[in-house]
C-alpha cells in the first residue's frame, strides 16, 4: 500500500525555528526553509517564516512560485509534494512525504462478517458508532447447492438417454428431432424468460426451487445431448452389438456400458453446466425473486454491492467466498475436461 504522510504549516511560532530554518539566498532573491527542520514537525505559518508570495520560495528542496505551488509541486525524487494551501495572505503550506509500508497482520474478519453474518461497528465522522448488520451469505451458499447440484444432475441424465437414442435407436422422425434440439442452440434464454415466468404463475409454482431446477434443465438440455450424442456415437460398434447378443436390452446397455463409458463427457458437461448455473444470476432472480430466504450466491454478492459498495475489503471477501466450489469442482474433474471435449472431433 501506498501513503502519504501530511504535515501542515500552521499558526505556531517558534523563534528557534526562525532563526535556524530562514535563510536569504542573496544571489537568486529567493527564500528557502531548511527540510530537516520541517521534517522534524516543526508546524508554522508561512508568513512568520518570512516567505514572499511574490517571489520564487524554496520548500523541503522545492523551488517554485506561488501559482506553481497552489497546483502542488513535487521534489526531483518524487517523495516529497509541496502545495499552498489558501490565498497569499491567509494560506499554509502542506508537505506530503510518499512512505511504502506493508501490513503482514493477517485476518479472517472479513470473512466472518460476509459468511458467518457477524455485526461490524461504523466510526461516523461525528464520533458516533453505529452497528451495522452484516449480511448472512451462509444460506445463500446452502440454496446455491440446492439449485446447482440437481439443475447439473438431472439434464445429464435426460441428456445421456436421449444421446444414447439418438446414436443407437432407430425410430420415425429421429433425425427431425435431433436437427430441432440442436436448432434449440441458437436460441437465446432471455426470450424464453417471460413466457415460462407466465407459466410458472399459473401453476403456482414460481419462487420456488423446482421452478429454477426445470428452468436450468431446460436451458441446458440441447448442449448436453448434442455433446454427449458426439461422445457416445464414436463408441465401438463391436462392443454393442456382443451385448445384444447376449440378450441385453437397451436399458442395460446403457447402464452397464455406455455411463462407464461416458465419464470424460459426462465429466466436462458436469463442469459446464455446475458452473454456469453457480454463477447465474438473471434465472436466479427471475424464478426464485428477491425472497431473502431463496436467495442464492450471486443475489447476495449483488446485495454486497449495494450495501458496501465502498467497503472493497467485504466485496473482495464474499466473490472470494463465491469462487471457492467451483474452483474445487473444476481441479476435481479437469483430467476428464479436455478428453471429453476431444471425443468425437477427430476419426483416426
């Protein structure tokens, strides 16, 4: 961190001062103050110094004129800034010294205040302490499981049936309908908002966490069965085919053969789609509102804003907060993320 230090020139008199700081520069008509003697805190006003407005003036190393100085003049080495301060009568002089310091006393106030909901105290410029109420981001992280876990859970499974039909069943109208679900890709959710919002209103069913789980489901459905049918249709034939004849039905192919199989794409939609629904916040407010007992990690960070907005270090704490599981997720499913998204783009 970077601070500057600011002592002010001011109505003190000392006559040591006077006689050991002021000094007349005959050659150049200029006036200057000894550094070390207002380094040491010595506090006066320019006028007992003797300093003329009029003419150039000499500061902690400084030479300028008064105008330059009432804009603010710095030392050659850059760690010292000279301003006037006021009129030429009436003024003082400020001296800001530039300090480096580091502060190695760390601590987890701030995540006891976004996380576990901990009261803080307010200074108020008057002197007063005020309790202000911290805000409680613990049931936001619970509800943000509760909405990311099944919305990533259910549309891999109805996707992962649906792939497997589309790569291995043959039925009327197949390839109509799997155009129509990768045609669903280009479409935008924010049109779809609205409309499933109406719906929800009349089944009674917005606001709650089934609501925002079929939402997801739904939004996510086409991306996972087309990545999955790319997957699941460069599985060797042979091996299908060995199962039929040995009596297995569709059913238990799928489940004996093709998940085993699946796990590198199931793996990479997983992380796509736990990450996208984590850090949603538009189908979060739509479906669940602004109920505080609904709320999920990214209205209460959003909250955080309003209500701190200039308390960076509780900001910094709760996105902090926020990235933490998905960052776990990620690191836990990456050696699946790369040989999933590979399957099926190359033949060889």
């Amino acid at each position: 961190m970077q601070r500057r230090n600011t002592r002010a020139i001011h109505d003190q008199t000392s006559d040591h001062f006077e006689s050991s700081c002021l000094r007349e520069d005959e050659k150049n008509e200029t006036q200057s103050v000894d550094s070390t003697c207002l380094a040491g805190g010595l506090l006066h006003n320019p006028k007992e110094l003797g300093l003329d407005p009029d003419s150039v003036m000499a500061v902690e190393g400084v030479e300028a004129t008064f105008e330059q100085l009432r804009a603010g003049v710095e030392s050659p080495d850059g760690d010292t800034r000279v301003t006037w301060v006021g009129n030429k009568r009436l003024g003082r002089i400020e001296v800001q010294q530039q300090v480096w310091t580091t502060n190695w006393d760390f601590t987890l106030e701030n995540y006891k205040q976004v996380l576990l909901g901990q009261d803080f105290e307010v200074t108020r410029p008057d002197g007063t302490v005020e309790v202000v109420p911290s805000q409680d981001m613990t049931q936001a992280f619970l509800n943000s499981l509760t909405v990311a876990v099944p919305s990533t859970i259910i549309p891999i499974l109805i996707a992962a049936y649906a792939a497997y039909a589309f790569a291995w069943m043959n039925f009327p109208g197949r390839r109509l309908m799997f155009i129509l679900v990768v045609g669903l890709l280009v479409v935008p959710l924010q049109i779809a908002l609205v409309p499933i919002l109406s719906d929800y209103n009349k089944l009674g069913l917005n606001g709650t966490f089934l609501a925002i789980w079929l939402a997801h489901t739904g939004f996510g459905l086409a991306l996972a069965t087309y990545l999955l049918f790319n997957y699941i249709r460069t599985l060797p034939r042979d091996i299908l085919e060995s199962a039929f004849i040995d009596g297995a039905s569709h059913f238990t192919i799928f489940n004996r053969l093709i998940l085993p199989l699946s796990v590198p794409a199931l793996a990479s939609f997983a992380i796509f789609q736990f990450l996208w629904v984590w850090n949603d916040y538009l189908v979060a407010l739509v479906f669940l509102g602004v109920d505080p007992n609904n709320k999920v990690l990214t209205q209460r960070l959003a909250d955080l804003t309003g209500t701190f907005g200039n308390d960076w270090h509780l900001l910094t704490a709760g996105a902090f907060i926020t990235m933490i599981l998905p960052l776990v997720v990620f690191f836990a499913l990456q050696r699946y993320f790369v040989r999933g998204l590979m399957a099926g783009s190359v033949k060889g």
